[in-house]
C-alpha cells in the first residue's frame, strides 16, 4: 500500500492508515488482490469485519468485475421477459422506478437502510409495497445467485401485513336466481348459454380461465372426472363429474351433439362457445339487487358449501388445483370453519356410528 502516509501492517491481511486511524483489509483471491475498509478504528472489531469480508469474498467471483444497478437490472429483465404481459410490465414498472433512485450506482454500494427509505418514499398501500419489495428482492437476489454479492442488502426487509376482508359470498338461492335471471333474458342470443357457463362455475367449482379452455376431450363421463389446467399456477388437475354436475354437462354434450348433426362433438371442441359471461353476470345482479358477484364469487360459495356439508380440505384443494395440501383454504375460508367444527363436533359421541364396524369384531 502506497500513498503519503503509508499504511502500516498489524496483522495478516490487516493494516491501519496511521492519518485517519482507520482499519483497512488486503487479501488476495484467485491472483486478484482486492483492497476494502473495514470501517472502524477498534482493533477487535477490525479482525472480525476482516474475517467476515474473507467469508464474503469467498462467495464472489473474482473475475465478476464491477455491476451497477442499472447492469442488474438488464440481467434482471433477460430472465423475466417470457412471463404474461400483465406481469411483465408491472415488473419493468418497478426495475425503472429503481434506476431511477440508484442509476449508476455500483451494487455492492446499495445499502439495506437505503432500500427501506426508498420503499418508504412511496404513497401506497401494503400490497404495491410488497410488490416493489419483491421486485427489488429478486433484483439482488440474482446478484446473489450469480456470486456478484455475498449477500442482498434486502434481507431482513419484511412485508407489510395485508388486511384479510371476508369477501362476498352468494348464498345457493341468489346463485340460483343469477343463474335462472340469465336464463329468462328472451332477448339475448346467447342467454342460455351465459346461464349454463354461470351456473358450471358455482357446480363445478372452477375457475373462468379453466371454464372457458374446456374442451369436450376433457370431460369423461366413464370415469367420472374432469381434466382441466389451473392457469394460476400452471398445474393440471382432476375435478370429479359432482352428482350436481352431471345434468348440466350432459344436456351440453346432448346440445354440442344435435349442433353435430347427430354425431358426438369433435375432442378439441369447446363446451362453452362464449369466453366469459361478466356483463350477463352484472346485469343479472343488478336485476336482482344483489351485491355485484363475479365467477370468483361463485367458486368462494362452492369451496364453502364443500367445507360446510364436511368435506375434507385436503380433498377440497386437490380439486382447486392446489398443491399445499389445503392450507390456503384453511386460511382463506376462516369464516366457515366454525360451521365445519360443529358438524364435526357432531359425530363425538358416546355411541358409535352406524356405519363403522368395531376393530374386533372385524377380526
């Protein structure tokens, strides 16, 4: 080390500017010899920053060279660019808003109490929040993952709290009145089968992307089941043909075969011809005076109906297309729960039920 007041060695790796009294680490790694401030003027605190940065450096490669958060950024956008357009742009919203705060600024200089000012600056609610703390999140962790960085300045950040409102959930006799409310639009082309798309929504308990993607090669009336794609998540699943189902699939299928001439329907046709049914739904709910429902709507009152009459979560997630085994029913239908425990209280009794046969009289 060089300079006007040459710097004095005290230890392996470990010198102090004898000016400014402060502790400075020189270590070599792979040929390179990399030169840090260990920011302090205390001895014992020098050697423990000295063995963290040796650990730090340890993780980085080398030959990475310098990266400013706008390079980050770059990398950042090559790996995100064939997600949906609506997430696409919500990310590139939020990758601009941080080159705009840290423009050149080398990664390694971005520090955790500047991330929490920056998030901090803006007049949104938790949910934007933890959009923007997950998009600078992901940012650094790749930093993380391509040895730029030895660790992200963003751990230890933790999201905000959202509210958890308890959504409106029809009951069967307003789905019935939407359903049959649709069905009476004489004037419409397409009632009937605005209706039958409604009504498959609260029976079968999917989705409005799984309900218009159905093909007729998806239903099995043999073996009683419907093959369908979550597009959420991006799993495919299996529903059963529900005993509340059955009828409406099976007067679809006897109206797409008379639309055949008689023959069955090809494989990839489609089982509904519309693409949604929202401005019927709408104008039905406002026919009715009842709060504003969408297909969502339908799909809360068919998870509740399930857990009410007692149907295991487990079982019900698997026909949700859920893979965490019902833990987000569980937590998102809290309300119902009660209802399901005193069905479930229920069955605790002294006598048995009549349909379990006793252990020993089985052997």
């Amino acid at each position: 080390m060089t300079g006007q007041t040459p710097f004095k060695k005290v230890g392996e790796c470990l010198y102090r500017n004898p000016a400014s009294l402060q502790y400075y680490a020189l270590v070599k790694i792979k040929g390179k010899q990399i030169k840090r401030s260990l920011g302090t003027d205390n001895l014992a605190e020098a050697r423990r920053n000295l063995r963290t940065f040796k650990t730090d450096q340890a993780l980085i490669d080398p030959l990475a060279g310098k990266l400013t958060v706008d390079g980050l950024c770059d990398r950042q956008l090559e790996t995100i660019k064939n997600q949906a357009p609506k997430t696409l742009g919500r990310k590139r919203h939020i990758l601009q808003r941080v080159r705009q705060h840290w423009k050149d600024v080398d990664i390694r200089r971005v520090k955790q109490s500047e991330i929490k000012s920056w998030l901090a600056g803006f007049n949104f609610g938790a949910p934007s929040y933890n959009l923007h703390l997950q998009g600078i999140r992901a940012l650094f962790r790749q930093a993380v993952d391509d040895r730029l960085l030895a660790s992200s300045p963003v751990v230890g950040i933790k999201q905000r709290k959202l509210a958890k409102p308890i959504r409106q959930t029809p009951t069967v006799a307003e789905f019935n009145a939407v359903v049959a409310s649709i069905r009476a639009q004489k004037l419409s082309d397409t009632a009937g089968e605005s209706a039958d798309y409604v009504e498959f929504l609260g029976l079968a308990g999917l989705g409005q992307a799984e309900t218009a993607a159905l093909t007729w090669k998806d239903v099995d009336f043999t073996r009683g089941q419907i093959v369908t794609f979550r597009v959420k998540t991006k799993t495919g699943f299996a529903v059963p043909i529900f005993p509340q189902l059955r009828p409406l699939l099976e007067k679809r299928l006897a109206l797409a075969t008379t639309a055949n001439g008689g023959s069955p329907p090809l494989p990839h046709t489609k089982v509904f011809s519309v693409a949604n049914a929202k401005s019927a739904l709408t104008a039905a709910c406002k026919r009715l005076n009842i709060p504003g429902y969408s297909s969502r709507s339908f799909r809360r009152m068919f998870i509740s109906m399930a857990i009410e009459r007692g149907v295991d979560v487990k079982v019900i997630a698997l026909w949700q297309g859920h893979q965490d085994g019902g833990k987000l029913i569980l937590d998102t239908y809290s309300h119902v729960r009660p209802a399901h425990s005193e069905l479930m209280a229920r069955l605790m009794t002294t006598e048995p039920p009549a349909n379990v046969i006793p252990i020993q009289a089985a052997a």
